[in-house]
C-alpha cells in the first residue's frame, strides 16, 4: 500500500519558537511498513505528525465525526489538534475542520475551532472551546467544488456552519489527532491524555460507510526516535469509533526532516503515493503569536 521511504537522519533540537503559527493538515510519514496488507488496522503506519485513521482507495465526497475535546495537561509551549477532513492523504488537497489546544510558554491553554482549506490559511471558528464538550463536525460536497462545514458543540448548543467553494481530489478521508507544524518546525505535542472519537462515518463512491466499512487504516504518530507519541487503538465493535491515546513518549520542538526554507510542511501519503510541497504564503493558522489571532 505505502511507498517504502528511507528511514531519516537523526533530528537536530533547534531554538525556542518565536512565533507560533501551527499548520494543520498534511501528514508527514516518517517510516511505513513493509508489508502493510498483512497488518490492516494494527497501527503499523508511523507519522510524525499524525495519529488515528485514514480511508482511501475510493472517491470520498462527506466525512463526519464527534469527539470530546480532552483537557491538557502540560506546563510549556505545545499544541495539539482533533479533526476531520478529506484528501491530503496522497496529495495537498485537504480540506478539514476541527479544534485544537494551545499552550503558551506560561502553559496558558486555550482552545479553539478551525477550517482550513489547503493552501489558504485556517479560519477561526466563532464559537467557545472548552475541555470536555462533545464536539460534532462534518464537510460534505453539495455539487462539483461547493461543500458545507459544519461544527456543532452539543454541549454548549453552539453551531456553525459555511459554504465553501474548493477543488478536492477526493482521493481520502481522515479522522485525525495531530502535532501542529510551525514553519519549519514541530510544536511539540501536549499531553492531551486521550481523545475519543465516536460516530465516524464517510461517503466512499456514493455510500455512506463506517471507517471499518470503508477499510480505513490507523496511523501511528511518532517522535524522531520512532518512539509512539499518540497511540489509536482498534476500532470499536461498531466500526466507527476509536481513541488516540498519549503515551509518555517525549515530544520535542525540532525540525521537520522534510520541510524546507520557504515551504510548510511535506505531505507523504498513504498507498504509496509522496506528493508534491505546498509552498508557504507567509501566513500561518496564528498570525499574533501563540493563541492570538488567525491567519486569513
């Protein structure tokens, strides 16, 4: 299913950030199984930066998913995301939404809702984020190049909801917990304890289908010691709920071994597929420093 990469040259730990502007979205594979058919499911696929499940294989026009936003408990600078989204599994068309935790260097946290659509800057959500709500997203094409996303916090009652115009490739669907990326750097990963994900489900070739239905795989997220970082586990008896768990694995700001000056982040896609850069436009998720303001 994967291409095979070579394994990475040790990382170097670099500077402290200045400014944090984290960018959601495109996977960076750091090694992949050799015989991936074999262990379907079993959370063999490593990412730098991803952990959770990704269906491919298919044309995928709606991805749905609710989850609780996990309280974190960390001192120092570092993030986390949740979120759903498709394509940028094998290419840098990845349209998402979801909410994420920011951690300043006081380990203020605060908590935000997003959308993005690769290669634009994300959008702030306005709604307020607290640890603990059930949140419920889903982006769903309504006719070539138009889709809906829609984020509900049923906790609080809050809704959202926009129509966007955005050429997909439609190649994957995801259900993601995810290290944020600055620029040419990891934000490491907070201690975000577990994140469930429950009432997963997508449309693949024009049927709705649960992840086990739709034969997604997990993907395990791993610090440059190829350490687990974030850990799913199975898919529930349903087929269409899991948990990402933090394990005690150290996570780091370091340098991204793929990113290079001027480009954001490397997508290296499922099934074998490495895509191309997608080039920075000098903005990021947070223009104002970590937790003020976003980009676009």
């Amino acid at each position: 299913m994967y291409k095979l990469f070579h394994k990475i040259l040790p990382l170097v730990f670099l500077g402290l950030l200045i400014q944090v502007v984290p960018i959601l979205g495109q996977q960076m594979t750091v090694q992949q199984v050799i015989d991936p058919a074999s262990n379907i499911g079993r959370g063999l696929n490593q990412s730098n930066n991803w952990a959770g499940y990704i269906a491919t294989g298919g044309t995928f026009t709606s991805v749905s998913g609710s989850w609780i936003v996990p309280q974190v408990n960390t001192t120092g600078t570092s993030s986390d995301a949740t979120w759903v989204g498709i394509g940028g599994a094998a290419n840098h068309q990845l349209i998402q939404t979801g909410t994420m935790a920011l951690v300043n260097n006081n380990g203020q946290v605060s908590y935000q809702a997003w959308y993005e659509m690769l290669p634009e800057s994300s959008r702030k959500i306005p709604l307020s984020i607290n640890p603990g709500d059930s949140i419920t997203a889903s982006i769903a094409q309504q006719s070539a190049n138009q889709w809906t996303i829609s984020l509900r916090d049923i906790t609080t009652g809050q809704n959202y909801q926009t129509n966007v115009t955005y050429a997909s490739s439609l190649s994957s669907a995801e259900w993601i917990e995810e290290m944020p990326v600055q620029g040419r750097y990891f934000i490491p990963l907070d201690n975000f304890g577990s994140v469930q994900f429950s009432a997963l489900s997508t449309v693949k070739d024009g049927t709705a289908l649960t992840p086990a239905q739709a034969n997604a795989q997990s993907i395990v997220m791993v610090n440059h010691s190829s350490q687990a970082l974030a850990q799913p586990s199975a898919l529930g008896s349903d087929g269409a709920s899991f948990t990402v768990t933090r394990t005690a694995s150290t996570s780091t700001q370091i340098g991204s071994p793929f990113v290079r000056s001027g480009w954001r982040r490397v997508v290296v896609g499922v099934h074998g597929f490495q895509p191309p850069h997608r080039q920075s436009h000098g903005r990021g998720r947070f223009s104002g420093g970590l937790g003020h303001g976003f980009g676009g």
